[in-house]
C-alpha cells in the first residue's frame, strides 16, 4: 500500500510501483469504512491513500489513520513517502511512524524525500527505521523482496486511475513532450526537438538538427527515463540513431511492459561543459506553490543544496535565491574554470515562476532537472521536464496536451 499526504506524491508512487510491478493490494469495506470516517470527504481512500495536509497536525488522527491500514489483512508493507520536511509537523509524522510499526507486524518503509534532513529525519533513523532518500531506491528494494512474480501486472497508466475515472489523488503527469511544448509557448528556451514514431524520422530529424543528438523515450508513464533505459546521448551517426531507437523501445518494454509510448524525442545535444542545476515547483499545503533551485544532476543525492521561494518571484528574488546556495561558486567557475551564465539562470527561473504562476490553479508540481546553464552569454534552459496537473484542470488552449490527453482517456 502507498499511504502519504501529498497527491502528487501518491501518483508519481503508483506510476513507479505500476512500473516495478508491485501488486498493489485492495482495501476491505473494513478498511475504507474506517478511513472515510477518519478522513476529509476530498482525501483518496483507495490505494494510494492520500490523507490530504489536514490531518499532519493532529498526531493521534494520522496513528488512527496508519494503524487502519496496517491491520488490513491485505496490507503486507506501507510505502510511506514524505515529500517535504516541515519542521516539528514532520518530526511528529515521524514519531507516529515510529510508535505504529513498533505495534504492527506489516513493515513500514518510510522514504524521505527532502533534501534536508532534519529531526524528522534523525528521529526515524535512531528509532531503526532507516528511511530511504528515494522513491526509485525504496520500490527497487521492495520489488526485489518480493517472492513471487506477477504474470500480468496492471499498466502504469491505468494505476494512476480509480474505478472512476479520476486519477490517483487528483493528480496526473504528462509526458517530457507535452511538458516541453507547453514551456515553450510560454516562451521558454527548449532545445530543438521532435518526437518521431519511426526510426527512419529519427534519422531525418537527427540530420536535419545535425549531429550530435539525444533520444529519449516518451511516455507519461515512464517518468525516470534514464532508470527505464529511455535515454541515449551523444549519438553522432546514421547507424547510431536506428540502434539507438530500437534499444530504447527494448529497454522501455522491459521496464514498464504496458506503458503507453508516444514515440521517441529526438533533440540537439548541448555543448558540452555546462553546469547543471535543479529548479523544481511543488505545491505546498501551508503556503501554495514553492520554487526549489539547487545543483542538479550528480548533485542533487550527494551535496543536496537548495533554496526555496514562495511564488511569484521577482528578478531580484530569482538573484537572491541562486547566490543563497552554499555552492554557488561552482556557478561562478573555480580552478580557471569559466563562469556559468548566471544572469541567464536567472532569466529562467522568472520565466518558470510566470509560468507557476499562470497555471496556479491548475499545476500541482514541476521539475526540471537538470536544467543546463552554459558558460556567460550561451544561455541556460531545462534538459528534462516533468510536469504533473490537477485532474481536469489541464491549461487550456494547448492543442498539443489536449490532443495527448484525449489518447491517454481512450487507452
């Protein structure tokens, strides 16, 4: 079971665990009974369990909660993933977890998903828990404790669904595509690119960009390319475009065997010797969408430095918030190395907090990482996109989404 406060959360979990084939257990009437009289009307009671932010300060009412799912005689481990840290609330979540797993024979695999480790944090470490610092890492582990293995497991697509017809915890991702295109026509810099359905458009669209290129698979349910095997760099050749998309799909199939896949990305490889940063959104409960910048890629699980920032930002916000990183000297060049393009990070972030800002009722949460910032005067713009928005709440006006949308309702 997937049990968290926090709707994009709860999705992106079932896409990865829909991924990894875990089986994902059904509550009984026992169950969801109990969680519905424990829980607002809007929090999913389905599997994930989404509390909703509403219960995080009342710790007696989250033990009740935990404890119901834990004695579900079809409940055999809890993925508990915490997306933030705030402080004593998250410090109090972590007692709970603590006091419940200490009453219940159902293991309790709590992931700590903030790049602050903070009491929360340490709390559940003394207590022997060993929290883990990613979703991937966690369900890897999961699935390999498994005994057994599924013969037709449920598609990604279709674990972000309830009976209904609504997404897991009102929430659903779009493809790096669709992200791209709707970033794009709000005027921020993408790298050229197209996605091609043949290996035949690969190769045209790869002479016309000119070598060297990068492919990519595209799939709103393969979130984490390069763990899937979607991501092909510094293709350079005839002959490697066609091997490259042929292992793509090989490697996706295997990954995530019912996925949907839109095609392949192919787009212009960036000069080398970039640095590369992180600039996340997330919809926080207490005080709505928050703006995340730290350095990226290799980074981001070994120094983890970030800054946060409420939206709307300002471009003296957005300076601020670059030079607040305690690692900002990599930026700014070391060991005769030449400066980054600071003035045009800068720039970027104000365009992806407009952006934020724009869609405030409708995005629930945006990465991008790595976003590649190149030496002064060459510019910075996102690498990746990940993007996920309120269910039925999708920016209107973007034949491109509307047209992704429409395919991913009839699959």
């Amino acid at each position: 079971c997937i049990y968290t406060f926090s709707g994009g959360t709860a999705a992106l979990a079932a896409d990865m665990a829909g991924a990894a084939n875990l089986p994902m257990t059904s509550f009984t009437a026992a169950t969801s009974t109990a969680l519905k009289k424990l829980l607002p009307d809007f929090a999913s009671i389905g599997n994930p369990v989404d509390t909703t932010a509403d219960i995080l300060r009342n710790r007696e009412l989250s033990a009740q909660c935990l404890r119901a799912v834990c004695a579900d005689p079809g409940v055999g481990t809890v993925l508990f993933p915490i997306p933030m840290d705030y402080g004593d609330i998250t410090a109090d979540m972590a007692k709970t977890i603590i006091d419940v797993s200490a009453e219940t024979d159902t293991l309790i695999v709590p992931v700590w998903m903030s790049r602050r480790l903070g009491g929360g944090f340490q709390l559940m470490e003394n207590g022997g828990l060993l929290p883990f610092l990613s979703l991937s890492d966690a369900i890897s582990a999961i699935a390999k404790a498994f005994p057994w293995h599924i013969e037709e497991a449920p598609s990604a697509s279709s674990s972000l669904h309830s009976p209904d017809g609504q997404e897991a915890g009102g929430v659903r991702l779009v493809s790096e595509a669709v992200a791209k295109s709707l970033l794009r026509d709000a005027g921020l810099p993408i790298p050229q690119g197209l996605v091609v359905k043949t290996a035949q458009e690969a190769v045209e669209h790869a002479q016309r960009l000119a070598f060297p290129v990068v492919m990519k698979v595209v799939s709103a349910q393969i979130p984490h390319k390069t763990e899937a095997g979607g991501v092909k760099l510094s293709i350079c050749s005839v002959t490697a475009v066609r091997e490259a998309f042929d292992a793509i799909h090989a490697s996706a199939a295997r990954y995530a065997p019912n996925a949907a896949i839109d095609g392949i990305l192919v787009e212009k490889m960036l000069p080398p010797g970039g640095r590369e940063v992180l600039v996340g959104v997330h919809r926080d409960p207490a005080f709505g969408l928050v703006l995340t910048f730290g350095l990226g890629g290799i980074f981001v699980e070994t120094i983890r430095d970030v800054a946060h920032r409420m939206i709307p930002l300002s471009r003296e916000d957005a300076h601020a918030l670059v030079h607040e990183i305690k690692y900002v000297d990599i930026l700014k060049g070391v060991r005769g190395q030449a400066a980054a393009d600071i003035s045009a990070l800068e720039d970027l972030i104000v365009q992806i907090s407009d952006f934020a800002w724009k869609h405030r009722e409708s995005l629930h949460e945006m990465e991008l990482n790595p976003v590649w910032v190149g030496s002064e005067g060459q510019g910075a713009m996102p690498m990746d996109a990940l993007v996920a928005f309120r269910a039925n709440q999708y920016p209107a006006g973007n034949a491109l989404i509307s047209e992704r949308m429409d395919e991913a309702d009839k699959r």
